[in-house]
C-alpha cells in the first residue's frame, strides 16, 4: 500500500482536526482553529474546526491580513488577547461572517521551514484556571507540533510512489497519536 495524494490529504485533515480538537480541550474553549496560508495569494484558509462553526467553516477563506490570525501569520509571534474590544487588530465583521463572534482569542503561528505556513487559533478558553504565559506556550508547542506534522506530510506527498510506504503513514499516525497524548497528559 502507498500514500496516494488522497490519502495524504486525508491524513493531513486527520492531524489537523486531532490538534484543533485536543487544543479545545486542553483550553475548555468554545472553539479551536488551524488556518492554513494559501502559498498562491496569501489568504489565510479554514482547515480544521473544533467546536463553534465545526459544521461549516471548513474552506472559508479571508484575505491575507486579516484579524488577529492574519496579524499573526504575517508577524509570526503569537498573541493573547482577553478582551477583544480593546484589540485594534480583531476583525468583528470577518468573525460575525463566521457566526461566532468570540470574546478572547489566542493565536499562534504554524511554521515551515522558514515561512508561517498557518495559525492555530483558540477562542475563549475558559478561565478558570487561566496562566497566561502558560497557555500560550501550550498553544506554541500545540502549533510546532501541527507544523512538524504537516512538514511531514508535504514531503510524502513530494515523494515518488515507490518513496511513499506504509511505514512513513505509521509514522504520521504514531506522531499524531503522541500529540494527542502530550495534550491530555
């Protein structure tokens, strides 16, 4: 068996849906994101939802620049911001088009190898036990992960077929089963 583009596709839904899922959970959020960086034009994608709007948000897409996941693709640092009124980089017209409209969000790039190849995104997490510096680590170490993840599967998809195996897909299924468990532990 190899790993045909659907099946890296598909794999590539799967771990990035696995991250969206486990960073809404690690958080209590509503909901989770991963925005992938279109290469062509720069449009910040929808490819992964976790929570509000997981029916249908997946493939809207926003305009390079856009809000706070746009600001954090094109700054490549991470932001946390609890009170998004008081955000001059928060789009409520993009977020009102989603049909959530959070309150806080936490950002963080997904790079490649030099590039922001994406955001992972996390809206209102819950406070209860809210340890700023903390979540925002979690969510960077969340969003390497993710990147590693993805680097992987770009490079499978490149490979020949006779490259591609089914240990290289074992690979990718044991790295997201080990994200999954360092979220939860």
């Amino acid at each position: 068996m190899t790993l045909s583009d659907d099946g890296a596709a598909s794999a590539e839904r799967r771990l990035l849906q696995s991250v969206v899922e486990v960073a809404r959970h690690a958080f209590g959020a509503a909901a989770s994101s991963i925005f992938l960086v279109d290469p062509v034009n720069g449009d910040l994608v929808f490819e992964a939802v976790a929570g509000e709007g997981d029916g249908q948000l997946v493939g809207t897409r926003f305009p390079a620049g856009t809000g706070i996941a746009g600001w954090v693709a094109a700054s490549g640092q991470s932001m946390l911001v609890d009170d998004l009124r008081e955000s001059r980089h928060f789009s409520g017209q993009a977020a009102q088009s989603t049909g959530y409209v959070p309150n806080s969000i936490m950002a963080a790039p997904l790079f490649g190898e030099e590039d922001c190849v994406g955001v992972l995104e996390v809206l209102d997490r819950s406070t209860h036990h809210v340890r700023e510096t903390a979540d925002v680590g979690l969510l960077d170490l969340l969003a390497g992960q993710a990147a590693i993840g993805l680097e992987l599967l770009t490079r499978l998809r490149a490979a020949t077929p006779d490259q591609r195996s089914d240990r290289a897909l074992r690979l990718l299924e044991m790295a997201e089963a080990l994200l999954v468990e360092n979220a939860r532990g």
